[in-house]
C-alpha cells in the first residue's frame, strides 16, 4: 500500500464527442490514445464523480461521500482490441471525495445534558490497487499481477510481445486469443476521534429532608477509527498476434501463361486488414477495408472503433484488385509459412493484362488495425508458349522455334540429344539452326528449356521413341517438371 498526498483541485473532465465517422485511417487509434495520455492524470485520484457513483452523507461510521476504481480502455486499441505489436497500456480511473476533519453531533445519554460531540481528524490513508491479467485462448494461460501506484497511468501491460504472440486462436471455439483483466482497489481512511461528552451525576438526599442536587459533568475520550472501502472492476480484450504467411495461388509455380491475366494470392493472419495495397513493376492499386471513429465509451472519447470491411473490389488503381475475408482457424503451414492456427484467410485478386512477357515484381502490403504494416515482394513471370520443331536427314538435325503465334524466336537455345551424342545450337533469326550428326539416319530429339519469357517445348524427329531423348530430352522434362519448385525456392515471398 502507499500513502497519498492530500488530493488538490482536480479538473472536471468534459470531453465528449459523438459516435460519428470522421476518418478512413488508423491515425483515429493514435489520436484517441494522445488524448488519452494528456488526460490520463486527472483521472487518478480526482474529486470529480465521473461515473456517477452513488453518494452517501458523512456519518460516525463513513467519512466519504463517493469511491469508484474502473477500467476505462487499453491504448492504443480498437473496437476493444489490441496488437502484440504495440507498447499497449490500460487505462484507469479512480476517486473519491472525503472529509479529512469533521464533527458528528449526537443526542447526550441523559435529556437533560448537552449532546455528544465526536471530531474526526483525519491522520492518514492507505490505498492499495491490484491488477491481474490471464492472457488465454481457453485451453492456454498466462497469468500474472501487478500492484500499481495510485497516479500510475497507464499501466503497461505486463507481458511481452514474444509472450502475446504465444498463445494462438482456438481452432475449436473459433476465437481469437483474450486478455482477462480485474481491478481490485482498497483505500483505508485513519482517523483519530476525540469524542466530547456528558455525565448525568446527581449528589445530595443523604439525610431526610435534603434536597438531591443533579448536574452534568463533561468528559473525553479518545480513539483511532480506520474506514476501509472497496472497488472492482473487469474487462476482456482480444489481442490480435501474430506474423502474417504467403501463398501464391495463382499462378502455379509463379509462371503465369500469355493470355491468362489472373494472379491469386492467399494471406493467412489473425489479424483484421484496415488497407491492403499491391504493385506490380512499382504500378499500385489499393484497397481501404476500414472507417474509423471515436467511441463514447463512459463520457471519454478515447476509445478508437472500426468498420471493417471483408469483401472489397477496385479498379480505381493500375489493375483491378479485390480482397475477399473468411473466417479460418486453422493451421496453413502446409501452404504458407505460418507458424500455427490463424484466425483468417484472405484472398487478393489481380488482373494483369497489360503487362509484358518476361519477369514481374509483386509486392503486397497489408495494414493492420493499427497501422503497422506487412510488406512481402516475390517475383513471376509473364511467359508465352513455344513449338519446336525437329527435321533429321542426311547426318543433319534441324530444329525451328517459333512462339504460339507462329513468329519465330532468335537465340532461343536448343538442347539436341542422339545415340551418338549430345549438341547445342542457337536459332537465328528464322527461329532456326542445326547440329551435324555423326551417323546418317539417326534418332535424335531436340529440347528448347524455355527462359523468362517463354515455356519450355520439345520435339523428336519422325520414328524417335518418346522418351529416348538421351540427356537433352531428361533435362527438359526435369526443368518442366519441378521449374515451379525451382522458382517458389528462388523468388518465394519475402518480407520487404
């Protein structure tokens, strides 16, 4: 417990605003909590009744008129939850109004006598707040407590954000994971009583006859009277934890085919989306999810809420772009690389028809609610079919690439394989070029790997058995088969 100053003058509070949309940003968050701060003072250990507590009159057995000890908001915070980002504190409110020096005056024991005085001179106080926090999703806890000073406010939250970010959603209740948290406040008055009063004595009538005179002879006492009072008070809020995981859906392997224009891109997080933007080669397009206001919670307009929107599309930016938001809960690790249960799932849709064949960046990033954001990049490529043709004659293979328009492609490397051997050649301008082989009339395939602008093709000559190729023909089917995985390990997200 500590001791506390005589209270001063306080300042009344008059600081209401209405519930009405005023921002699209999370700057509302940080503004509410500024003023929260600048404030945060004058709502510890004040004279004013600003939430309306009963009052009592001063008696012989209670020297205060009001006592309150509240919760009023964690900051920065948003429709009543918070991030493991964040420096987050709780604030708080308490106080009273009592008489330090006061008379109670009482009806003498005998009708006769003057009435009692009790003059209560106040010599102390103890005060005595205690905070506990369990940080669950249900099934895992975090429990621990704090004893705060009376002018303490905020209160930092006593857990970390390694600690906030341990504790996943639970699948099963499919909730995000929840602060607990009480408030137990005591103060305990001490007064000393110096009480003023009168005996009825009466002398005389020993003898007959004699008259029995009756008087009132003053007297005191005196004593220490302690006054304690008692307050609560509790909250929830949810916390929102957790690095946000990539997927790209679409294209697969991050080879996107001429012609079809579509990029899907799956972000796993439990975490709500206030703005979500993407560029592609530094032309953006975005998405604003959110309108934020301030909330007149208890006569402070302190509190930030949010509409959050789920479902959005735009073509106000460089591409059409559009998010779509669904509830989760559950673990994506296999897809992404997320680290366990997630609360949402959310979808980005690009449409890319105006870009040029050859290699893309991509960058998405997503604001959370307060703000703070998640930048990832990667890359993929815009790449158009080819046909490779083989003719084999007179010892000599010739091979033609043209892309699926019929054009042909010049210094497109061509991976020739026979019995005999193995050769390379690269197309001219007529998308063609030759290898001698050592032996008229032999079997021979031809492989085009493909590049950034251009998949892959292969080719045999007339009577070659599919699949006998040699090593030209195994390393095109290799480079087609696992190009994807090669891509997914080389351009993968990152965070920016």
């Amino acid at each position: 417990m500590d001791a506390k100053p005589a209270l001063g003058a306080m300042i009344a509070l008059v600081f209401i605003l209405p519930a009405a949309i005023i921002a699209s940003n999370s700057s509302i968050a940080w503004e509410a909590r500024q003023d929260a701060l600048s404030q945060a003072a004058s709502i510890v250990g004040t004279g004013q009744n600003l939430y309306n507590v009963p009052v009592k009159g001063i008696t012989a057995s209670n020297p205060t008129g009001f006592f309150f000890a509240r919760l009023v908001a964690m900051h920065p915070s948003v429709n009543g939850a918070i991030s493991s980002r964040e420096g987050t504190g709780i604030l708080w409110s308490w106080g009273e109004s009592h008489s330090p020096n006061y008379t109670i005056t009482s009806p003498a024991d005998h009708p006769d006598c003057p009435p009692t005085r009790s003059v209560f001179t106040e010599t102390g106080q103890d005060r005595d707040f205690i905070f506990t926090f369990n940080f669950t999703n249900g099934n895992s806890s975090i429990a621990k407590s704090v004893s705060a000073g009376w002018s303490q406010n905020p209160l930092p939250l006593p857990f970390t954000t390694e600690e906030l970010d341990s504790i996943m959603p639970n699948a099963q209740a499919r909730q995000t994971p929840w602060i607990e948290t009480s408030l137990n406040a005591t103060i305990i008055y001490h007064y000393k009583v110096k009480v003023y009063y009168y005996d009825r004595e009466c002398v005389g009538g020993g003898a007959a006859g004699e008259p029995m005179g009756c008087g009132c002879n003053s007297k005191f006492r005196q004593y220490n009277a302690d006054f304690t009072l008692h307050d609560n008070d509790s909250m929830i809020t949810c916390v929102e934890n957790g690095e946000p995981s990539m997927a790209f859906v679409r294209p697969a392997g991050y080879e996107q085919s001429e012609g079809n224009n579509s990029i899907l891109i799956a972000m796993f997080s439990s975490r709500k989306v206030s703005v979500a933007k993407a560029s592609i080669d530094g032309e953006a397009a975005e998405l604003p999810l959110s309108d934020y206001y301030r909330e007149n919670a208890t006569g402070f307009s302190w509190v930030a809420a949010a509409n959050f929107t789920g479902n959005a599309f735009s073509t106000a930016g460089a591409f059409p772009f559009s998010q779509n938001k669904s509830e989760a809960y559950g673990d994506f690790s296999a897809v992404a690389n997320s680290s366990g249960i997630v609360a949402y799932e959310y979808e980005y849709a690009l449409q890319t028809q105006d870009i040029g064949l050859g290699r893309h960046e991509l960058e998405l990033e997503v604001y959370d609610m307060l703000g703070a954001n998640d930048a990832y990049r990667t890359y993929f490529y815009k790449k158009a079919g080819t046909r490779l043709s083989l003719a084999c004659a007179g010892g000599r293979a010739i091979a033609n690439i043209t892309n699926a328009h019929g054009a042909a492609l010049d210094s497109a490397l061509i991976l020739v394989s026979s019995p005999e051997g193995n050769y390379s050649c690269a197309s001219g301008q007529d998308g063609t070029c030759s290898v001698d082989l050592e032996e008229a009339g032999s079997a021979a395939s031809a492989a085009f790997n493909g590049d950034d602008r251009y998949f892959g093709s292969y080719a045999q000559c007339p009577g070659t058995a599919q699949g006998t190729g040699g090593w030209a023909y195994g390393i095109a089917a290799a480079c087609l088969a696992i190009g994807g995985i090669g891509l997914i390990a080389k351009y993968g997200w990152r965070k920016r």
